[in-house]
C-alpha cells in the first residue's frame, strides 16, 4: 500500500537528506569537469551538475540557452544567468555566427549599473536609469550592460539573452528569424519580448488540464526566475495572454491542414468532431441505406449557467480570430437572429421545471448568463458550431439555434435523429413551426426526430413521460442514458470562472480550445478504454437478458403474445406523430381499497352484531382487528 512505501521511505529520509545538503558544497577539487580548469559555474540543469569553467560553460550550453546555472562566491553558489558567460543567440546559420554580421565586442558582465522598478502593466521589471543600485538585485535577474537583448520567457523561467540576427542580403526579418528560432516575438516592429513554443505549449496545456489562468502562471514563472524576488522579475503578463490567442490558432490551422487563409473557411472547421458517430462522405459510404436504424444520429441538449459573461468596456474595439469556426456559433448571424426573433412563452403541462420557469430571468451585470451546446449521446463530443450563448434563462429560441446549427452538420443523407433534452416534453412541440417561420433556422422536413429525456431527469417530470420520453422505450436508442452532456460541463466549468470577464473573443477562443481538446480525448480513449469497455459488460449482460426475456415469453399465452407484438408495432410506429400513444406501457394497476375500509371488513367478517346508522356501518361490539388480520 502507499503506507507501506511511506514508511519505507522514513528508513531513509535522514541519508537522503544529507545527500540534498553535500549537493549543496562545492566538489574538492573544484575543477572544470571539461577541461580541468578552475571550476566557476555549475549548471542545475544539467543530469550530475557537472561543474564548468566560464570557457566551457559558455560553449557547452550553446543549444541549452535557457538552462539555469549558479556562480561560486568563494561561500556557496549562487543564481547566476549564462549572458554572464558572454553567451549570445546567434540567428540563422544553424546558430553560428553571421558571416555578414560585423565584429562586435566580446561582452561579459558589468558593475555599477543601475536600475529602476518598471512597473508597466502593473508589472515589476527592470529598466535602466538612475533608481536602484545593482548591487541589490540578484545577478540572474540583472539584464546584459551596456548590449542590445532579448527577454526571452520559457518554461525554466525569464532570460535575457543576447541575440545576434542574420546580416545577410536576403536575411528574412528580424521577427522571422526569431519565429524559425522557434521564439514567438511579442510585438513585429523591433521586438524586445519573445516567448518560446515550448512555454506556449506548456501554458496551453497547464489551462486545458488543470485550469491554470494566465495571471497564475505567469506568477509561478516569476517564481521560477526568483522565488525570493520575484517582484524584480519583468512582468510580460499582458503579452503572455495576446501571444496565447495568436498561438492557439496557429495551432488549429496546422492540426486542420489549413496552409494560409487564401482557403475558403466555413463554421467549424477548424473544430474535431465524433469518429464513431455516422457521417456520409467521411466514416459512413453515402450510397448505404441511410435509413437504417444504425445510423441514426443520437444527440442531446442542454445549458450551462456556470459559463458566464460580464458586460464588456470597450464591445466595439474587439478583433476575431476564429469566429464560427470552432465551436461556438458566429457572433453576428447570431446576434441577427436574437434581434429579429422574438420569445415566446410557452406553458408546460409537466412540472414547473426551471429551464422554463426562468428562461426570462436576466442579470444586468452580465451580457451572458450561461452557455447552450448540443453534443452527441453516445460517446459525449459536442457539436461544431453549436454552442450559443444566453442573454437571459434557458430560452428555446437559444436552443432551437444551437440545434438547427447541430443537425446541419455532416448530416446529408441523414433521415432519423434521436434527441435528448431535459424539456422535450414542452420543447419538443412546437418545434417544426418555430424553424418554419424563422429564415436564420434549417432542418430538413425530412429528418425524423424523435424526443427523449434523460433517464436521470425524465424522473423529475410527470408520470405520463417515463414511457413517453425515458430512452428505455425508444426504439434503436440502445443503452444510453441521454445524460452524457452533464459529465462534459464539468470540464469548462474550470476554466469559466476566467472567462468571466475577458472581452467576447478571447472567451470564445479559449472555450472553443477547451472543447475541442475534450472531443480529442474522446476520440483517443474512446477505443482502447470506452467501446471496448461496454463491450465486454454487452457480452456479459446479453445471456442473463436473454434468459429472463425467454422466461418472461414463456409465461405469456400464443394469444397475449400475438396481440402484444401488433400493439407495439402500432405504438412505436405512431409515436412520432402523437407521443401519448406511448401511454400503453404505463403499467395499469387498478386502485386499491383503503385501510379504513379493510379494517370495517375485518369487524364485519368477524363479528354478528352490527347495525347500520345514516348509510355507515357500525360495530357493536368484540376485540379491535389485528394487524394479522389486516
């Protein structure tokens, strides 16, 4: 157990901790492990801390420029940065120096420059000017004197580092050459900040995992750098969120073969969708029978009010970089739409359910009250280009939007869906009219689709809906519960609470980030854990069905049976028409009599006298019934 390997490990803890301590001296003799020169510098991040001359440990870290190494005082080591060394980035060239490039001075460290707090961006960096003597701040956190550099931010913290361009006559631009470098410019006109791939990767995948905001990550770098100061550490918040858009884009574009932006984009492009769910053209031979229940297209609705936004400063000054092409729906068609189709309230003959008891209720500070998606039921991947945003409650000109934008989606050929959402008995009603009269909504007239209700929230409605709307009932549903959507709101509902308050695009690129990358999980767990895993529990389960239906059948007359069978096929045949047939699977159970009245037959069954007064029955006498009796 973990307890066994803890204490295992108590046995330990003083040898090991006496490691960490000897690891903190210098090695006798202090030598250069390279060369055998007088030992200066050591590097931490390198395997065994090899201990290097300032020759050496400028040479050997030429392609590990962001490794951070420490200086000996003559008392201890100390942080200290490889510009120290004279380090410098050449670009270009394999990362030898330019031949066109004109010699420059050999630079090394300088003393006596002083600096000031720059607080830019309610940041703390360094810039010099007359304010603080060098002498008090660390030497890894000084900037190369007297020299052109680069703050260079990586996952090992921020450097700053002396860079050397290509000189040459066709040398590409300076932001050019620094992107071939794999280093992510800041700005394009003389670029002082620029962030590797790796730390965007890092950060992109620190937020889709753990929910990690920008502001928290940026803060553990800082702390990285120094944890004793990071307040002197150059803060680059405000451009670690810009790049961060600009870099998941790139990023999409390159998984979706796009090559430049000459190719002609259409909504949700640049979004993965369900690989098990039937699409003609892609998964399924569009010349099969596409009326077969097989590929029916299973989906279910529902809202999130965790998802929420706050009215923005500055609405009209906002640039998109995606817009429609993940999974949230365009803003301006949909903002059309909102405009010119009014709501209508709709009364519910089932519970005063909330999505419709508060579909009116809005919020002044917000602009968004929530989000609504569609995804598919079986196997938990929303929608490209369905998710809508809600002004007020859980409102059906909201959803009948996200689940016009849903069904048109790799669907042609299509003709039967089975939809799940928590309202279908209201929703599901006037449906048709609704996307007839609005010229923003399309669903082929064609397409069959069949209600249904989660079997989890199908028991919060009346009676008459289990077998109405409960997918148990549903023909070709299968085994599922039509609730999957709810397991996938927990993933943003992470990452909404730093959505909140940034501006319309940024929200939407960073969720449309975050489903897509939980689509992509789906598709690559879904064979070796999901499929695989129902399965073996179908196989499992299908004898012990087999055997209860047999002995069920068995006990049924050739006469109830035949009669059954046409019933059925009636029912199931008509229900897409009128949902109440479906009311023949209520179990009839015919009301029984009371307890008083029980109790007035036992005294009466056991005892003569009795006498009848204004139409009631009278004991006249003899012991109370016992429970026996009743």
């Amino acid at each position: 157990s973990q307890n066994d390997y803890i204490r295992e490990w108590l046995r330990h803890k003083e040898d090991l901790l006496r490691i960490l301590l000897e690891m903190e001296a210098a090695p006798s003799p202090r030598n250069c492990t390279k060369c055998g020169k007088d030992g200066v510098y050591r590097c931490t991040d390198c395997m065994h801390q090899p201990l290097f001359c300032t020759d050496c440990c400028r040479i050997l870290h030429e392609a590990h420029l962001f490794h951070r190494i420490q200086q000996w005082t003559g008392e201890f080591f100390e942080d200290s940065a490889l510009h120290m060394t004279g380090f410098q980035l050449y670009l270009g060239h394999n990362g030898a120096p330019c031949p066109s490039a004109s010699p420059g001075p050999e630079h090394g460290p300088s003393e006596g420059q002083r600096y000031k707090m720059d607080t830019r961006a309610g940041g703390m960096g360094m810039v010099e000017e007359e304010w603080e003597d060098i002498d008090e701040v660390p030497l890894h956190l000084r900037p190369p004197a007297n020299s052109k550099y680069l703050t260079i931010i990586d996952v090992t913290g921020i450097h700053f580092v002396r860079v050397q361009p290509c000189q040459c006559l066709d040398a590409d631009s300076y932001h050019r050459q620094l992107f071939q470098a794999k280093l992510c410019a800041s700005t394009f006109e003389k670029p002082s900040t620029a962030f590797t791939f790796a730390v965007l990767d890092d950060f992109l995948r620190e937020n889709l995992e753990c929910g990690t905001s920008g502001m928290n990550y940026y803060s553990k770098l800082r702390r990285v750098t120094s944890n004793v100061f990071p307040h002197l550490v150059p803060n680059r918040y405000r451009e670690l969120l810009r790049l961060a858009r600009q870099w998941q884009v790139l990023k999409l574009l390159k998984w979706n073969a796009f090559q430049d932006e000459t190719e002609r984009s259409s909504p949700g492009d640049l979004a993965l969708f369900c690989a098990a769910c039937p699409q003609p053209g892609i998964n399924v031979d569009p010349d099969v029978d596409l009326d077969d229940w097989k590929y029916t297209r299973t989906v279910v609705m529902d809202g999130n009010f965790k998802a929420e936004h706050m009215h923005e400063k500055r609405p009209d000054d906002q640039v998109w970089l995606m817009d429609g092409r993940g999974f949230m729906v365009a803003h301006p068609p949909y903002q059309e739409y909102l405009q010119a189709t009014p709501h209508i309230t709709e009364k519910s003959a089932c519970h005063n359910h909330r999505a419709i008891s508060q579909a009116n209720v809005s919020r002044g500070k917000l602009s968004a009250t929530g989000i609504g998606a569609t995804a598919c039921a079986r196997h938990g991947c929303f929608y490209p280009h369905s998710v809508v945003d809600f002004q007020k409650g859980e409102r059906q000109l909201n959803m009948d939007y996200s689940l016009s934008n849903a069904l048109g989606y790799n669907m042609t050929g299509i003709k039967n869906v089975l939809c799940f959402y928590d309202i279908n008995c209201s929703y599901m009603k006037n449906l048709r009219k609704r996307v007839d009269n609005s010229p923003f909504l399309h669903i082929p007239s064609s397409l069959q689709i069949v209600p249904g209700i989660g079997i989890w929230h199908v028991h919060g409605h009346k009676q008459e809906c289990y077998a109405r709307y409960a997918p148990l009932f549903l023909r070709g549903s299968g085994w599922v519960d039509g609730e999957i959507i709810e397991t996938l709101w927990s993933i943003l509902n992470i990452v909404s609470a730093s959505t909140r308050g940034m501006s319309s695009p940024h929200r939407q690129e960073l969720l449309d980030f975050q489903m897509n990358d939980s689509n992509f999980m789906k598709m690559i767990r879904i064979a070796v854990d999901s499929l695989s895993r129902k399965l073996k529990a179908a196989r499992a389960s299908v004898a012990m069905a087999r055997d209860a239906f047999t002995k069920l059948d068995e006990a049924v007359s050739s006469e109830n049976r035949q009669a059954w069978s046409i019933q059925e096929e009636s029912t199931l045949g008509g229900r897409v028409r009128d949902v109440s047939v479906m009311d023949i699977f209520e179990i009839q159970l015919k009301k029984g009599d009371g307890v008083s009245y029980i109790i007035q037959g036992v005294y009466i069954n056991t005892h003569s006298s009795t006498y009848r007064t204004r139409g009631r029955v009278g004991i006249t006498g003899g012991a109370k019934p016992t429970r026996n009796q009743v």
